[in-house]
C-alpha cells in the first residue's frame, strides 16, 4: 500500500512539473526599470506539412514544395517591412533563389499593458507554381535562410519625482514588450531655486533571437532618441543630435533644471529603429 501511494505521489509531481514547464511567458508591461518577455516585436516560423518546406524536412528530388511563413506581431503598433528567403544550394539544381516580399501586420491585442492575442499573417513563397530540386546527385543537407526587416516605434513612460527622494536606482518604466528594453535611475542635486535631475537610461537587445538593430534605414547600428521630462526636454549629450550610436547595449546620461518645491514630473521617451531578425531551417533534399 505505501508503495502505490509513493507511485501515485510521484506520478502527480511529475504531472505538475510538465505542466510547469510548458508555461509559456507573454509579453507584458515593464516594473522596476526593464522589460523581460519571451516575445516581442515581429516574429516567424515555417508551417509544417505536405509540401511544404520546414525545419527538419525532408524533400524529394523533382517534387514540389513553397514555404509558407507564418508572421506574428506582439507588439501593440502595427508593422511593415519586408522578408527575404534563399537556400544555400547551387541554382543549377533549382530550388529558392533569393526572393523578398513585402509584408504588413495589425497590432497585437493588449489589455491594461498585457497581451491578449498576437496579431498574425501568412507570407507563401513562391509567388507562382511551387518549387522544385532537380539533378543533384546525392542526399544532400541544406539550410534555409530567411530574415525579416521592420522598423520599431517605442514608447516609454515613467514619473520622476524632485527633490526627493535623492535617489531612485529603479525607476518603474512602462513599456511593451520589444527588441530593445529601458532602464533609467535617479539622482537629484542642489542649485540654487532649482535643483538637477540626472537620469542615468540603459538600453539593452534582447537576446532571444538572432536580431540586429539599425537605424530606420538599415545602413548602420543606431536609434533615433528623445526623451522629455514634463514639458522640458532633457539634455543629453551623447545623443545631441537626436541619434545614438547601439549595437547591444548603451548607457546614456541626461539631466534637467527643475523648481526646488516637490514636484511629480510624467517622463516620455520614444525610439525608433530599424529590427532586423534572421533565422535558419536544416532540412534535408533526397535523391
């Protein structure tokens, strides 16, 4: 008897460990300064089935097949932008030479700074027919490429209050969920009638794809910066120009005049930037 209560016991946890783990996190409005979700911004994946290609398939010499691309968007802005595919395989054998479409995507549905329901849309390449493998000799292992560019409008708020506390190493920032997160902390000095707010932004890429930020024209490694402290802009001298230099991390300090009498100040910032995210599928061509 004790030991069909110890099988059932074990069978139960196990059950409640499963369950645990197929848990899967949304994205959700930021506390304390960051914004951890396991997506964000634009993502895709290949569907599965009969002809279609996808990751760990396999495909006939001489038989057709398209690739049929699933897009959800889980940001609450809609997005635009373009996805690209190629294989790595010779055009003398057919198959996927390099194609890029046009894509557009609704929002997300949110409630109260969580998400709901991603917005989806399905991109099917080729535009015509359906491709195809012909003359390769032997079984062969083959990668498809595919990335999608867009650009990302973020906007985050917080409140700021002088002259006190001091100091505030956390601020709690609002932010949906995207491919660059925000920090920021405070510190107030003295000046006279006024005092100096110093906010210190960290901006962080996420690291759960293979995603590069740019500027909104995908030439280089930067992002469009304001930042406005109730009705006064703060100073910011490493992004003067409205422009910062990023790859995957940046720190910035800005700072602001402000009356001495306790004030709460709303905090705005926006970013804007280019996304871009490239992922790979192994599948394989059989003779």
């Amino acid at each position: 008897m004790i030991k069909i209560k110890e099988a059932i016991i074990s069978v139960f946890l196990i059950s409640i460990l499963l369950i645990l783990s197929g848990v899967e996190q949304c994205p959700t409005s930021g506390t304390g300064g960051n914004t951890q979700a396991s997506k964000y911004g634009v993502d895709f994946n290949l569907q599965q089935g009969f002809g279609k290609l996808y990751d760990g398939a396999t495909i006939p010499l001489e038989s057709t097949f398209v690739v049929d691309i699933l897009l959800e968007n889980y940001d609450s802005s809609a997005k635009t932008g373009q996805i690209c595919i190629a294989d790595d395989i010779s055009d003398a054998f057919e198959g996927i030479s390099g194609k890029c479409k046009p894509f557009s995507i609704g929002p997300a549905d949110y409630f109260k700074g969580a998400i709901q329901t991603p917005a989806s849309v399905r991109i099917i390449f080729p535009d015509a027919n359906e491709y195809k493998y012909s003359g390769i000799p032997i079984d062969t292992d083959a990668t498809l490429y595919a990335t999608i560019s867009y650009i990302q409008h973020s906007v985050i708020s917080g409140s700021v209050k002088t002259p006190v506390p001091e100091t505030e190493p956390s601020l709690t920032l609002s932010q949906i969920a995207s491919p660059v997160t925000v920090t920021a902390e405070k510190s107030v000095l003295g000046s006279g009638n006024d005092v100096k707010v110093n906010l210190n932004f960290g901006f962080t890429k996420q690291e759960n794809y293979n995603t590069t930020i740019t500027s909104t024209d995908f030439k280089k490694g930067a992002i469009a910066f304001s930042a406005v402290l109730g009705t006064i802009n703060l100073d910011c001298p490493d992004a003067k120009s409205g422009i910062f230099e990023f790859k995957n991390t940046k720190f910035i300090s800005c700072s602001a005049l402000l009356p001495r009498e306790q004030t709460t100040n709303p905090m705005l910032l926006t970013l804007d930037y280019g996304v871009k995210l490239s992922k790979e599928f192994a599948f394989k061509i059989k003779k």
